[in-house]
C-alpha cells in the first residue's frame, strides 16, 4: 500500500500543535461511532493507521468513536478514587471482572464494575474494527479510570505520570509485545494535557546504553541466563506472582525510570505539548512514544498487548531496535 494513502487525514488536530520530525497527531475523520466512512476498503484503512502507530504518531478523534451512554459518563464522573498511595487510578481487569482503586464509600461499586465492564466491551469492540490486523493476536490488558488531577500529585518519582517516559510493566512482562492504549478524556470541560518526545528509534541509539543496554545484553548471552529464570518460572507455575522478564522487559523496566530520573531529556527542547479536548480519544503506542501527563482528570484508558507477528513495521518496534543495538535477542 502506497504510504500516501490515504494522506488526507494525517494533519494535526485543530488546538494541537506538535512540532516537526516529532511525534505528530493525525486526525481521524474517516471513522465515527457508526464505524467506517465509505466508500472504503476497511482492511487497507486499518493497516494505513496501524503502520502510522507503530511509526510514533498518536490518531486522534475529535468525538468518542464507541458507545458510552450518557448515565454512565456521569456516573464515572462522580466517583471517588481512594487515597491509598499504592492506587494511582481505578483499575479494572476485564479477564477477572475485578475493581481495584475504589473508595467504598464514593459509588456502588458493582454500578461501577458493570459500568467499566460495558466500557471495556464497546472500546474492545471498536478497537477490533478500527485496528484490524491487531485483534487476531492481541491480549486485553487491564482498563483504568483516571479520576484525579494529574497537575501537583504526590508520587514517588517511578511513579509520576508528568515525566516523559515509555511504558513498561512491573508484574506483565510483554517478551518484545507491544502496549497500545487508547485513552478518551471524559472531562466536560478541561482539555487534558500531554508531552511528547521524540520516539523510541531515535531517542534509544543516543540513550539507551547509558541506561545499561550493553549489561543487559551481556547477561542475556550469559549461559546462566536459564538459572536467572527460574523463580519466574517456578512462581507461574504455583500460580504465584513473580514475573518471568525476559531481558527486554528488565531493560524496558530499567528504561522507563531512566528517563523518568533524567535531567537532561526532562529538560529537552524536543518535545510538544498536546491538549486532548473533552470528550475526544486517542490511541498510541506507549511503550515508544515517550510521553507526560501535566494536567487533567476523569479520563478513560484500555490497554492491549498487540502481538509481534501481527505488527505492520517489525523492525520499528523497541524490540528489534535495541537488539540490533545490543547485537543479540533479547527475548525469552
């Protein structure tokens, strides 16, 4: 497919401004909640906007592009998110049907669980459509709703969300998958507020061996590398919670507080500011789009693990671009 297909979409959003050779927004006007736009091939159109993605760009919608009836937008509006530290947000496993992050005392909480349930069901369901090539391999992830100000939050650096930095998963380790999200803004009248940086095959080649690359690679050659697995392996099988990293994740791991910690990419001129207006959603590959959340609250996020061999351009996802770095595989 000729890769000016479809080019009259891929312009920045009105009110977002991101700077050249940077991570760019495309706005999608050729899908609405009603689905795909004809005339059109849908299957060509979703493997244009999935090669967009795994280039670094974000697609953004203008509207919400899946069903989210009213009463449960204000619902979730109204909930109250408890204070515990260790609960950045309300989160919902859609395998298990499990709540966690709630304030008992702020919702009913099976209102809330049905609530995320059904909101996990239609954004999947979207999901699916828009992004084709995806849903034949990909595993649900966890949903989240983010309910609090981002702006001035009390964190432990690891933890805030207002440095740049690529996702990575203490206890979901993706072996080289990838992390897509797609976040809607549910505030009714607040913008929520992101940077960017500089995506994953440009910033890696300049940062990722001071963030311990070449160690990393070395234990990954090392012959007692099986050795190092076998608490990962010995707590899934008792159905336990120690994750089996491969030295991907542990680098992704190590990488993602790197740059949280590092001064001088905080500080780079190489970044821009995005405003998602209310009611809009966007979609991004956070594991090599480095981003920030400076402001906002009451935004919606489902994350999908997407498969390897249903990427679109392999050799630009973070797995291939430091293992021809490093020289050596980096998987499991």
């Amino acid at each position: 497919m000729s890769s000016t297909a479809f080019q009259f979409n891929e312009r920045p959003a009105s009110s977002l401004q991101p700077r050249p050779g940077e991570s760019t927004l495309i706005e999608v006007t050729d899908y609405t909640v009603a689905g795909w736009k004809p005339p059109a091939n849908p299957e060509d159109r979703s493997r244009w906007y999935c090669a967009r993605l795994e280039e670094g760009q974000i697609l953004f919608f203008a509207g919400t592009p899946y069903k989210l009836p009213a009463d449960d937008r204000d619902c979730l509006i109204g909930v109250r998110q408890t204070s515990v530290a260790y609960h950045k947000n309300v989160s919902y496993r859609p395998r298990e049907g499990r709540i966690h992050g709630l304030d008992r005392a702020s919702a009913d909480a099976d209102r809330l669980r049905a609530i995320m349930g059904a909101y996990s069901r239609h954004v999947t369901a979207f999901a699916a459509d828009f992004l084709r090539p995806y849903a034949r391999g990909w595993k649900l992830d966890f949903a989240s709703f983010r309910s609090l100000e981002e702006r001035g939050r009390d964190l432990p650096l690891k933890q805030r969300n207002d440095l740049l930095h690529t996702d990575a998963f203490p206890t979901r380790p993706t072996n080289g998958n990838r992390i897509l999200r797609v976040f809607t803004n549910l505030n009714p009248s607040e913008p929520r507020v992101w940077l960017t940086g500089e995506p994953f095959d440009v910033i890696a080649p300049r940062l990722a061996p001071d963030a311990g690359l070449l160690a990393c690679a070395a234990k990954a050659r090392s012959s007692l590398r099986p050795l190092s697995r076998l608490p990962g392996r010995l707590g899934s099988a008792l159905g336990l919670p120690v994750p089996d990293r491969s030295p991907y994740d542990s680098f992704m791991l190590g990488f993602h507080d790197y740059l949280k910690a590092n001064g001088a990419f905080q500080d780079s001129p190489a970044k821009s500011r995005c405003e998602f207006p209310p009611n809009s959603t966007w979609i991004v590959f956070t594991d090599s789009v480095p981003h920030a959340v400076l402001s906002g609250r009451l935004a919606l996020e489902h994350t999908y693990i997407i498969s390897e061999a249903d990427l679109m351009l392999p050799e630009k996802s973070p797995r291939q671009v430091l293992e021809k770095l490093a020289g050596t595989s980096l998987r499991n």
